[in-house]
C-alpha cells in the first residue's frame, strides 16, 4: 500500500472510531439524564391561555410534586375541565386579574367535579366553579381542607364525607359564596376534630348537617333564603353564632336539638318556619336578635313555629349585648376547667368531655394539645363530666360547683384495642411487625398508619415499640 492510501485509509478509520465512541457516550447517559429529570416534579405549575402552560387540571396534578401549588391564570373565557381525582397534597389557587378571579366549567360526567382522596390535604382558593349538572362541585373523604374565597354556582358546592383514615378532621370553609345550592355534610362513621364555616354566603337552599362525632362552628356567616337542617341521629356539637339569616325565607328544621346551639344569631327573614322535630329534647333560641325588641312576635316577619323551642330571652339589639333576662337579677357563675391526657401519649388533642346535670348533656368540647379544657358561666350544682378517646378507657366524674371555679385533671388508660394493630381482634407479634415495617414513618408518609404512632408524636419510633413490648409484659 503506498504511503499516501494509508494516510487516507488511517483517517477514515480514526473517524468512524470517534463517531462509535461519541453514540455510544450519548446512548450510556442520555437517558439517565432524562430519568433525573423527569423524577424531579416542579413545586409550582401553571394552568393558562400561553403556550408554555398546561391546559387542564388533570395535566397541572400529573406533572406538580406532591404537597406543590397549581396556580390557574385568570382568563376572559371559562376553563373547561373534565372530573378529576386529587391524589396527592395539593394547593389550587387561582390568580385574579383586577378582581375577576378565573372561572371553571366542569364537563357533564357521573362523577364528582372534583374528588379529593384520603389522606390527602386538599386546598383551593380564588376560583368560581360552575356546573350545571347533578353532581357535587368537590367531594372530599379526607381529613384535611381548605377552602377560601370559592364562589359556586348550580350544582352541589362541597359534599364532605367520612375520612378514610382516623386522622381528627381539620376543616376549613370561608370566605366563600355558594349560590343555587349550598354544602352538605354527611359525616355516618365516628369522627374527632373540627370544621369551621366563617364569612361565607348561602343562598336559597338549606345547609344540611349529618354530623358523628365532630365540632362543627359556624360563625359570621350569611344565610340569604336558606337556613340549616340537622338531621336525624347526630352526634356531635354544633354551634351556630354570630350569623345573619334574611331575605324573603328562613328554614331550620331540626330532627337532633340535643347539641345544636344558635346564640347571638340575627333573623330578620320576612318569613321563619323553624321546626324542632326532636321530641326528646329543646330547641332553644334563646339569646338572638328577631328584628324587634319585643322578639319573634312582635317583629313584622311571620312566624311558624313547631315542636318544643324556648326563645323567651331575646336580644334587645342587632349586636346581641342586651337581652330580655339582663333586668334579672344574675345567678352567680364558675367556671369548670382542667386537663385531659392520654397515658404515655406526647398529644392530648380531641379528647372529648361532655358536661352533664342531672343525666341531661349541658355541653360538650374537645382538648387541645396539651389536654386542656374548660367550660365557662356555669351555675352552682352538682354535674358529670365524662371523658372519652377512643381506644381509651372512658372516665365519669361527678363534682359539686359552687360559686369558686373547679378544676379537674385526669389521664385515660388505653383499652386492649390500642394494641390490636391489625384489627384482629387478638394481640399478637403481627401487631408489632406493623410497627416494626412502619418504623421511621412519620405523617404525610405514603406508607402511614396512625395506629401504629401509639404515642400520637406524629413518628413511629422506639418509643412506640417500648409502649407495645411495655404492654405484652404486663
């Protein structure tokens, strides 16, 4: 071969070499590149008319990180979204421009709007939901909700269902107007925990309470032609104040009067039709403004009332500062407090204490974090407390008050049940393998199971063990 050829030759081969080497370099770490970058999700998307945004909520939930934010750009015309399943912590949020907040239309469909999926935390706000069809706007089995600032039309606003986990409930709505109908709360299996209505408007449909269990308030709220029902068989308080009911109608039709409380309420409706269809209990009204100084009769409204209500001491004002009874001559008042405590527990929240008097339940509240409660203006008698939490042991204690205010401490020992990890029915190593595979977990894991935190420090750690190996040697 001349000298010339092999120069030739040499070149063509060190060429292709270069090129074997360079697709082999890419082919080996393109897609590992690729991976990396796809199993990093963004804390932050965006819904909106441009072309680097994405067009449906369905797309926003796929491709934003769990516990993110999905932010939806205000536009002239309505977003058009098809049912969506919430499957992970997630914060909605639209962003108005001068004032006028984005609009959603939901797609016709059988399902729920919006379904949102136990544990997770679910938070929306600044949006108008409409459709048109009968089906609710958002469902929720979860625990854990935000809503602020959502303006609803046609359909069911919120459907608010028993949680999937025994998780307390922490539920917040405010804020909010829900027009042609109103939320629905249908709580059947045993809860703890709060949900709370402030600021918000109601129109034209009654709010309907199946409560098990949970502290419902309802304050500062506006109630246009609507009203409240509480059905059959609740347990749990509820406690309406501070609200204004108006317009042309106002309903309340109670089928449990036992824990539901309406004080310092102002009812200037042209007409009232409130029904107390619990024949074991009073519906008492008392303490609420109705238009007049001399009360429900003597305003100008009309009046329909049926079953057993008490409601002689009205407010003489709008503010609800005076009322009739303040001319008599007051009864002097204590005060019951003191602490609640779960044996071997970091967290004392939600233990529920009812007040009664002569076996009638008076009230009823829940511990916060370190155990503490109490019940105020109570007069000098003798009274039961009890104590419950469950898969503890329940306390009953009676205590006579007088005048001097009374404090009361005690700490609830677990049943058997706490241990029963599996829900067996027996106790066994099955139930400290629980444990033991959730050990290191701690809440807002995937894998969490809450009876397994025995000492509820929201982490499954030593000290759950102790407590389990603690109970099998006694």
């Amino acid at each position: 071969m001349k000298r010339g050829d092999f120069i030739s030759y040499y070149n063509r081969i060190s060429k292709y070499i270069i090129i074997s080497i360079t697709a082999l370099f890419l082919l080996l770490f393109t897609p590992i590149y690729t991976s990396s970058a796809k199993d990093t999700l963004p804390n932050t998307v965006t819904i909106g008319p441009y072309i680097n945004h994405y067009n449906t909520l369905k797309e926003a939930l796929e491709n934003v990180s769990d516990g993110g934010t999905i932010e939806i750009l205000y536009k002239s015309q309505p977003y058009v979204f098809s049912e969506t399943t919430i499957n992970k912590n997630v914060t909605i949020i639209g962003l108005s421009n001068n004032g006028k907040l984005p609009v959603i239309h939901f797609k016709e469909a059988t399902n729920p709007c919006i379904d949102v999926e136990s544990p997770n935390f679910f938070s929306i706000k600044n949006l108008i939901l409409k459709s048109q069809f009968s089906r609710p706007l958002i469902q929720t089995n979860t625990s854990n909700i935000n809503m602020d600032n959502v303006i609803t039309y046609y359909s069911i606003p919120v459907v608010l269902k028993d949680s999937l986990n025994s998780t307390p409930l922490n539920i917040t709505i405010k804020n909010s107007t829900f027009n042609n109908d109103v939320p629905r709360i249908q709580l059947t299996n045993e809860v703890s925990g709060n949900i709370s209505f402030t600021d918000n408007t109601f129109h034209n449909t009654s709010l309907t309470i199946k409560n098990n269990g949970a502290n419902i308030n309802m304050d500062n709220n506006n109630f246009i032609d609507s009203g409240i029902i509480s059905e059959e068989n609740n347990i749990g308080m509820v406690s309406i104040y501070n609200n204004s009911f108006e317009g042309s109608r106002c309903t309340v039709n109670s089928y449990t009067s036992k824990n539901l409380s309406f004080h310092s309420n102002s009812f200037t409706s042209d007409t009232y039709r409130i029904y107390n269809n619990d024949l074991s209990h009073t519906l008492n009204l008392n303490n609420n403004w109705w238009g007049s100084i001399n009360g429900p009769y003597g305003s100008d409204s009309t009046i329909d009332f049926q079953g057993n209500i008490i409601y002689e001491n009205w407010a003489l004002n709008e503010e609800c500062t005076e009322f009739v009874n303040d001319l008599i001559t007051p009864i002097e008042q204590s005060e019951i407090s003191g602490t609640a405590t779960l044996k071997n527990s970091s967290n004392h929240q939600d233990i529920r204490v009812d007040l009664f008097r002569n076996k009638e339940k008076l009230s009823s509240t829940y511990t916060d974090v370190n155990g503490a409660f109490n019940f105020n203006n109570i007069e000098p008698n003798v009274y039961t407390l009890s104590f419950e939490y469950p898969k503890y042991k329940a306390i009953i204690k009676e205590i006579n008050v007088n005048t001097e205010s009374y404090n009361v401490n005690v700490e609830l020992e677990y049943t058997d049940n706490l241990f029963d990890i599996n829900s067996d029915c027996t106790i066994s190593n099955e139930d400290l393998s629980r444990i033991i595979n959730c050990f290191s977990y701690s809440i807002g894991n995937h894998n969490w199971d809450s009876k397994c935190d025995l000492n509820r420090n929201d982490l499954i750690d030593i000290f759950d063990l102790i407590i389990f190996l603690r109970y099998e040697g006694e």
